[in-house]
C-alpha cells in the first residue's frame, strides 16, 4: 500500500530538476500538477521562473499537459498564453486524466512522468498507471482547507518513506 504514495524522486522545486534528468530515463513527456506545482493556489499567472523551465523543457524535446483538479476557465487561462494543453477537473488520483493527458502527449507509460505537489493525487495517480513519480515541494503554504487537511497524513507518510530510507528529504544526497 505504501508503494502507491512512493515517489521516484523528491525535490524542493522545479527548478532542482533539469530536463537533462528526464531524458536519461527514457521520459518524453511530463504530466504536472497546477496548483502549488507551477503557481501558487491563488495565484492567476505561472511566476517567469517557472515559465522559463517549462521553456527549457519544451526547447528539450519533453512534451507537457498539466492535470489539475480546478475547474476549465483557470487552467485554460494560465496555460493559454504558454500554448500548454491542460485536464482540468481532473479529480485526480482517478486514472482518466492521466490517460487523457497520456494520449495529449502522445506518450507510453514508460515514458511518461507526473510532477505534482501532493502524494495522495500527483503521485498516488501516477504510480497506479506506473508512471514515473516527482514529488515537489508545495510553492506555498497557502491552500484549499481540505487540501490543508490532508496534509496533515502526507507528512506522514513522507516522514516514513524518509525514515525507512525509501526516498530521500529535499537537500540530501543519495
């Protein structure tokens, strides 16, 4: 069971992972969380930090789809600009917008990554399709109450996975 919330890696952030790191591992194509992954929860626009990795990615030949639980008009409205397609309403960790967002970028499972923010849906989602998992610190602490919630039982879980040496705590090296 604990499998299902394993990450393959765990970084602070997205800039602590290069396209570089994706291309080794035979990944074409990254599905990423929205909120907390690429802007904050509240925020209306991706920061120019973020947009310039996922223009690095692009240049790099990775294909991307961004999956999130909110509703259209948001993610449509962020992702427009950068001409990234997006699932919205995804509910995740349900397996559909994952596959919808597989057959977007055009990917097999073993070339697909998921990037999110959160175990119980980034993760749990992607690992339950056998994608590779990338477990990313939230941007801000600032979130839905539920959200808030379950956080309270992932830290948890990633405190186990870190005790028993199943991944490793942001900072450290393997």
């Amino acid at each position: 069971m604990l499998s299902l919330f394993h990450p393959d890696a765990y970084i602070s952030s997205l800039a602590d992972i290069t396209p570089r790191y994706f291309i080794e591992r035979g990944i074409k194509g990254l599905i990423i969380d929205l909120d907390n992954t690429l802007l904050s929860w509240e925020s209306g626009a991706i920061e120019p930090e973020i947009s310039g990795i996922l223009k690095e990615y692009i240049a790099a030949g990775l294909k991307l789809c961004v999956v999130s639980n909110s509703f259209n008009s948001r993610v449509s409205g962020i992702l427009s600009p950068l001409g990234i397609p997006g699932v919205a309403m995804a509910r995740k960790p349900r397996r559909k917008p994952f596959l919808k967002a597989m057959k977007i970028l055009g990917t097999g499972t073993n070339e697909t990554a998921v990037i999110g923010d959160q175990l119980f849906t980034d993760v749990c989602g992607g690992n339950r399709l056998g994608f590779y998992t990338v477990l990313v610190k939230p941007i801000s602490k600032k979130e839905f109450l539920g959200t808030r919630v379950v956080r309270i039982a992932e830290k948890i879980v990633i405190r186990k996975l870190v005790k028993k040496q199943i991944i490793n705590a942001p900072g450290r090296r393997p």
